[in-house]
C-alpha cells in the first residue's frame, strides 16, 4: 500500500501541505510543535480509526479556521483509490468521499488505506494499564474485519445499559430479572468477542514471539495470553458458541450480587488482559525497561504483520518519534523489519543512516522538499 499523493490543509496547524511521498522512507524532520505528529495523524485520520492521541473531531481543525481539508491517493495491489474529507465544525457539513462517493462517517474509511502507527506511548504497551492492551487489541482486529468494530460498540452499548440498571438496583429501583435481557445480550457479544480476541492473541504471540527472539538474537522468548475474566482456559473450545455463551452467561448471573453491591459489571471482554511473557516471567512485573520496550516493539511490528498476511497488503507505517527513543540496534531491527513498505517517520534531528525523502516541517508547513 503506498501514499502516492497527500494534502492537508487546516487540520490543526497543518497548512498547504501537498506532498508526493516517495514509496519508501519518508522522513519528516522539525523542531518541537511545528505540526509533524499533526502531518502523522492526518494520515491516519484517513484510515478510518480514531485519532492516536485521542484528538475529537472538532479539535481537528485550525483554531483559526472553520474546515480542514484532508486528501490522499494511494495505491494497494488492486486499484488507486483517493479519499477526501473536508471537516467542519459544523458537523453537518463534513464531507468525505472514496472515490467521489459520498461516505457519512469516518468508520466508513476503515479497511482502505491501511496503516499502523508507532508512538512513543507504544513503548509502554506491556508495561502500561490492561485498557491499553485491550485497545490495541481490538484496533487490530478492527483493522483486518471492519465489522467487529461494530460488535465492541454494541457491547460498550450493553455494559453501558447493564452498568446504569446495577446501580438502580442498589438503590432498590427495580428488580433483578430486569437483567435478565442485557445479560443475555452481553453473553452473546461478549463470547464472540472473547474467542475473536484470543485467536488473535494466539497469532500475534507467535509472531510477536519469532520476533522478539530475533531481537534477542535467539537469547530471549515472548509469548502472549489472552486472560479471560470469565473463562479459566479456552484452547478447547473456541469454536462451541452455545457452550461458551452458556458459560458467559452463567457467570454474569453468578456476579450479579457482586455487581450489584460494585455498581458495575466486575467481570466479561472488558475486564480482560493480555499477559506478557518474557522467558516465562512476566514482563510487566518483573521485566527490565528493555525487556518492556522489545517486547512492545515486537507486538507492534506483528500488528504490521499480521495485518499484512491477513489482507495481502503491506500497510503504511507511521513512526512518530519513535527512533529517538530507541538504542541503535532497536532502531536498526525496526527498520529493517520495515523495509518493503512505506514509512513515515518524524524526528527532530536528521538520523544518520537513515536514507530516503526528506522533509523539513516549521509552522505547519513543509518547507524545502529535497530527496
Ligand atoms: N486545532 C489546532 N489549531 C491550530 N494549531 C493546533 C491545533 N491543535 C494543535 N495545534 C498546534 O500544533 C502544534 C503541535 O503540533 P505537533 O504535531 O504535536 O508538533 P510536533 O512537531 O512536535 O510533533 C502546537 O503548536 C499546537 O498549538
Ligand atoms: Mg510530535
């Protein structure tokens, strides 16, 4: 997949920018505040997920404005697609189209133009709060199947519904069969969302796995688990729905009074973690800050991957910062790991070895394009 045009234009203090990325290494160099990690977001904005640094919508365009402009033309290895989008701050007025057809939101991007960031907060994946591990798992596997986006949505919609009924309970509004009809619902979504999740556990710490031993030189393994908050071992029977909603379901009854006494539902998919081996030991707590960052590294570059194998198309990397924060031979490792697809990459300073395009950015604009 490879960015062959991209502009923006008041999307934050991005302006006139209009590039022609080269195929391989981009790298956009800048001091402090001057709009990289903006030019980055941009990019990704077009994806289809949710901004990396968490960024609403409406925080999208120039305080000095009233719309921000995005464009790309990429190319994967069936056709050219462009994607536009015009922000307001009048939501009625976005526009976004693929193609020149109309779209009403930004989900309906996703699964085009693919990309995976890598963000200095990345490095804290393993070492960082569950609910960190628990979105980057779920942006994973909302990148290869768009629509399980939708079902977490329905979940978080349930829990929501579920959560607001337990603390009427405990103020003796009510009755407890009346939960009888979400956690119905919740077992369902919640099952699903528990095998999908652990599936692609399993997968990625294969792959996280292989490349953690090359970064160690064979020295050191990884293996990740999906920690289930509702079933105890799930190798056996991941393809059993009635079995497993069953199990689900039965556990949400068994913890109503629990959840009752809580005000909120203490167990299910958004409770759950990914536990981070290292040489059998857990790298969130006793883990070296090298041990943390490699593992981190090698879960990301296997998101890369994975998504690669699993829609046959390389995505667009985008390395916000990234490089400084790592040793040479990290830096080296994730590079070359990188080196068929196309890559952005910010920094501050020039890094040596580092070939490829180079932009200079300063006040939301790139300035002298050179190769
Ligand atoms: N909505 C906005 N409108 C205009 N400028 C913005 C907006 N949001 C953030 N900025 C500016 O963007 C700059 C930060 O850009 P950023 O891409 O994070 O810089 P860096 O080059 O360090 O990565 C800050 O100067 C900030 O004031
Ligand atoms: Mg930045």
């Amino acid at each position: 997949m490879i960015i062959k045009e991209f502009s923006a234009d008041g999307f934050k203090n991005l302006k006139n920018i209009d590039l022609s990325p080269a195929p391989g290494v981009n790298v956009i160099i800048g001091e402090n505040a001057q709009g990289k990690t903006n030019l980055l977001e941009a990019i990704w904005i077009l994806s289809g997920a949710k901004s990396f640094r968490g960024t609403k919508e409406k925080e999208m365009i120039s305080f000095d404005g009233e719309y921000a402009r995005l464009g790309a033309l990429f190319e994967d290895s069936q056709r050219v697609q462009r994607i536009e989008a015009v922000i307001s701050k009048n939501p009625r007025e976005r526009r976004l189209s693929v193609n020149g057809v109309k779209q009403r939101y930004f989900s309906g991007l996703f699964g085009l133009l693919k990309c995976v960031v890598f963000t200095p907060e990345d490095l804290n994946l393993t070492k960082g709060p569950p609910e960190a591990r628990r979105s980057f798992i779920d942006l994973c596997i909302s990148q290869i199947k768009p629509a399980y986006s939708k079902t977490v949505l329905k979940y978080e919609n349930v829990l929501l519904q579920r959560n607001t009924l337990l603390k009427n309970l405990a103020l003796r509004q009510g009755t407890e069969a009346d939960l009888d009809i979400w956690d119905e619902q919740m077992a369902r979504l919640g099952a699903y969302i528990s095998v999908i999740k652990y599936q692609y556990t399993k997968k990625l710490s294969l792959y996280a796995g292989r490349l953690y031993s090359e970064l160690t030189s064979g020295k050191e393994d990884l293996k990740l688990e999906y920690r289930s908050s509702i079933y105890e071992d799930m190798s056996n029977f991941t393809d059993q729905w009635a079995e497993l909603t069953k199990i689900y379901l039965d556990s949400l009854i068994a913890s109503r009074g629990e959840d009752i006494a809580a005000g909120f539902t203490t167990a299910g998919v958004h409770r759950d973690d990914v536990s981070v081996y290292v040489k059998g030991i857990s790298v969130k707590d006793y883990g070296s800050q090298g041990q943390n960052r490699s593992a981190a590294l090698s879960m990301k570059l296997a998101q890369a991957y994975i998504l690669c194998e699993e829609t046959a198309e390389m995505p667009v990397i985008l390395l916000d910062d990234v490089l400084s924060e790592l040793d040479r031979s990290r830096r080296e490792f994730i590079i070359s790991k990188l080196k068929d697809m196309q890559i952005f990459i910010t920094c501050c300073e020039p890094v040596a070895r580092l070939k490829g395009k180079r932009y200079e950015m300063s006040g939301g604009r790139v300035l002298n394009k050179q190769r």
